[in-house]
C-alpha cells in the first residue's frame, strides 16, 4: 500500500510541473519569438511480482521533460524601422553583456546610446560590418554592430554631368542665329553648390551646327579665367542626331580652375569634370524645329548631409538613410543555424545558450546553408497556440484530481484496515 502513496505523489508532482509549463506559455503568448514548450511524460520502472503468472507493477510516473517547440510563429509587420523577423530555420546571434554567445527568434531590436544595435534587454546583435564601399565579407567571425548614430555623410565633388535637351533647328531670323544657355548645379569637395552654364550658339551659315562654352560664375573662382572652361562645335544630321562628337569620342574634359573657396572637383581632386554628351550610343542632345529646352540634367556630386534613420531591409542588411536621400549599407545580420536546437537551453529574455549536447552553430548569411530568410519591418510573434494550451489545463487537471483521489482512497484503505486491527 505505501507504494500506492508514493506513486500518487509523482503523479500529483508531474501534473503540478506540466501546469507550470503551460502557465509559463500562456504567459508569453504575446512575446515576440517566444517558443512554447510541450511536457513529456515517462513512467518510472516497475517492479516484476511473481514468478512464471505474474504481473507488473509501475512506480508511476517520472519528472517530466520540457520539451521547447521550434515551429515558426506567426508573422506580423511593425512600424519599427529596426523590426526584423527569421522566417524558416535559424536564430540570430546575440551577445550578453559578459560575452556569451546566446541565439534569439526575436528581433524587436533596438539602439543603445553607444550606436550598437542590441535587443530589448541589452544583448548586442552580431554581424558583419560593412566597408567603406558598402561591401560586406561574411568569411570573418561575427562581430557586434555599431551605427553611425549622429554622423554625417561627407560631400563628393562632381565627376561627371550630362544633359538632355533639344536645341531648336529654325534660326531666330535669316541673320540671327538662336543662343540658349542651360544651368547645372554641381558639388565640389567641401560640399559648396556652383552654377556651371553651358551656353549654345546656332552658327549663322551652318544651321546644323553649334558653338558650345562653358562657364562658372568668376566670384567661385580663385582667378578668374579669360576663356570659357570648354568650348567646341556639335554637328548635327538631316533628322535632328547628333553626329559630332561621335559616340565612340571621349566625354568632353571641362578644366576647372582653383576655386575660390579651396575646394575641387573631379575625380581625386583632378578639377576635371567630365561631359557625357551620349548615353550609350544615343545622343542626349537633338536638333529639332521646337524650341530650346532641357528635359534632364544629371551630376554625381552630393551635398554633405546628416544621418535621419537606420532600418534594416529584407535580407538583413542594416542600411543609413540620410537628409539628401543618399543610403548607405552599414552591416549584414548574422544568422545561426542549429541542428539539434532541442538541445538549447533557455537563458531568460528570448534568449538561449547552447549545452554541450548542442551541434556547433553555422553561423551566415540568411537564405544559405538552410538559414532561414531574414524579413525587414515585420516581428514573429509567439507560436504559442491558446486552444492546445487551454485543453492541456484541462486535462492536466483531470489527471491531478485523479491521483488525489487515488492517495484519499489509500488513507481509506488504511483506515478500514486499522479498524479491523482495533475490532
């Protein structure tokens, strides 16, 4: 009989125990990433009675085994611009605070005041940063990333321009041949703006071809030249197309002089810029019988100009916007992907470490190796799912009023036994 008291007991320990799982699921049924556990149970070995017609009797059930459930959650986006979910296989590699290496699903992060990009509890993301050109090696160990929170995107000077526009073929009058200027606003290495103006002239005995030169304002100048900075002839064809300078020419060179506030222009500080006059082999200027006019213009300078946001896009890479619209590829999010993530342990805060029963991490870049896909602006959100967990209570419940039952009626059985004895 004490048997029976003993196994009521493990039954009313291990039910207790899977309510507490359930409870703690249903607890974080709104956590992002959180994965909900299922309790196992196993019966503990039983003791053999009798020799050849006998029978066995179990010493009831063991502690249970929590098992975590790696199933993917649901998908919801975000207006966080550093929201970022896995959908598929993988974790994202987090660092505590004393150095370990922990994994995550949730990806609700966040930036700390030092610029490094962490979870909401103070875990630091790893990744790879990006170099100056935006390209990123994921061949090297993960490291923490940190944002140019506050920075600013230097100037680049103007290298290269070109135009679009229609130059009207009808002269003015039999004497007077048209004139049409266009200004184009470019950037020098400080990042100050000058009007460069390209001024055409229709020459008065050949219709079809044009003097060009080209200026700045003589106040940008440290010395202002007495010649224009370029200057030649474009000869146009019978249908309005350009002809000379031909499309296999080089682009025009525009020589620019010292500036005046010590600045430069073109590539490495050359002071050359150049003029493409083609895009491909199409000519970007016609001669037509409309009126003079520019349809585009186009140079590569940029404006010095403050960071506004840091997001992270589809595929992980985290990427600065700044004021003038430029952006800029500043890291790559790491993914880790893990054979037997069973063998995780939970470490607390979305977070878990791996044990020695863990396979080594692979740790790359998303959508390789069986990594998962990394979604910008969205959060996955808890798998944890109400109905499953309500029925669980139930029947958790139903089996612990069960062994308390069976531990009443063993005292009864006692009872009546002593009673006999005192009878």
């Amino acid at each position: 009989m004490s048997s029976t008291f003993s196994i009521a007991l493990s039954a009313l320990q291990a039910q207790s125990e899977a309510i507490d799982a359930t409870g703690n699921n249903l607890a974080n049924v709104n956590t992002d990433g959180f994965k909900g556990s299922m309790t196992d149970f196993k019966d503990l070995f039983s003791q053999y009675l009798g020799a050849d017609s006998g029978f066995s009797v179990g010493l009831g059930v063991g502690v249970p085994i929590n098992n975590t459930l790696f199933s993917q959650g649901a998908i919801s986006t975000s207006t966080s611009p550093l929201a970022t979910a896995i959908q598929g296989n993988g974790f994202f590699v987090v660092q505590s605070p004393n150095g370990e290496q922990l994994f995550t699903r949730d990806g609700n992060f966040t930036v700390s005041s030092a610029g490094q990009l962490q979870t909401q509890t103070g875990e630091t993301v790893q990744g790879w940063l990006a170099d100056s050109t935006g390209a990123i090696n994921a061949n090297t160990t993960p490291t923490s990333i940190v944002l140019p929170t506050g920075s600013v995107l230097p100037p680049q000077a103007t290298r290269n321009i070109s135009i679009a526009a229609n130059l009207d073929s009808t002269p003015a009058s039999p004497t007077t041949p048209n004139t049409w200027s266009t200004t184009l606003q470019i950037v020098d290495s400080l990042g100050n703006t000058h009007d460069l103006q390209i001024q055409f002239t229709q020459s008065a005995t050949t219709p079809s071809n044009w003097a060009y030169q080209v200026t700045l304002p003589s106040g940008d100048l440290a010395a202002p030249p007495t010649a224009p900075l370029a200057s030649g002839t474009l000869t146009f064809d019978s249908n309005g197309n350009l002809t000379s300078p031909a499309s296999t020419a080089a682009p025009i060179a525009i020589t620019v002089p010292a500036l005046a506030d010590g600045a430069t222009l073109g590539a490495g500080g050359s002071n050359v810029i150049n003029w493409s006059l083609y895009n491909g082999t199409s000519g970007m200027l016609t001669q037509y019988a409309q009126a003079s006019a520019r349809s585009a213009g186009n140079q590569d300078g940029v404006q010095a100009s403050q960071l506004t946001q840091v997001s992270i896009q589809n595929g992980g890479q985290v990427v600065a916007t700044f004021s003038n619209g430029q952006q800029k590829v500043e890291a790559q999010l790491a993914i880790a992907a893990i054979e037997n993530p069973n063998s995780l342990q939970n470490a607390g805060n979305n977070n878990f470490a791996a044990t020695n029963n863990t396979a080594i991490p692979a740790i790359g870049l998303p959508q390789t190796g069986g990594r998962g896909a990394i979604l910008g602006g969205a959060l996955e959100g808890s798998n944890v799912d109400l109905a499953t967990q309500f029925t669980n209570l139930i029947v958790f419940q139903s089996a612990y009023q069960a062994a308390s039952r069976v531990i009443t009626t063993a005292n009864q059985m006692d009872q009546d036994l002593l009673g006999l004895i005192h009878s």
